[in-house]
C-alpha cells in the first residue's frame, strides 16, 4: 500500500488490522480517528491516525491486559469506561 496523505475509513481499517465494525463501534465513544470530510467523503489524514495510534496504545496499556480476550475489551467498550 502505498504512503497516503489520507485514508478512507476502509483503508484506515485494513492498514491498522481493525474491521469495519468495530470502527464503527468505536466513532459514538469518540474513540476513533479525527475525521475530514471532503464533500461525502469522509478521510483520516496519517497524522490523525498516528495520534489515534498512540492513544490506543496507552489506553490499553493503562486499562487492559494485553492478553484480554476480544469479547472483554468489546464489553469494556460498551460500558462506556473508556470514554
């Protein structure tokens, strides 16, 4: 894949091994990426991405064990203890 200034939500998902899914489930708890919209569509710049990157980092240094299984991190999520 080449070095985009900016990626569309399913290059953003396929290039941080995330699906489509649970992007979504994350934008409502303001835990996904900064957003551009260009007319409709909607862009993450790298930038973006790379701060989002580093925030997901800590946050699950900070509250999960990396060994938490997906189901958990979801019901977490759900929770609304991460927003």
């Amino acid at each position: 894949m080449d070095e985009a200034d900016a990626y569309t939500i399913p290059e953003f998902c396929v290039r941080n091994k995330i699906c489509r899914a649970y992007y979504y489930k994350l934008r409502p708890l303001g835990l996904a990426p900064d957003e551009m919209r260009i007319g409709s569509k909607v862009l993450i710049s790298k930038e973006a991405a790379a701060v989002w990157r580093r925030k997901m980092e800590t946050a699950n240094s900070e509250r999960l064990p990396l060994t938490t299984p997906q189901s958990q991190v979801d019901s977490h999520l759900d929770s609304g203890a991460a927003a």
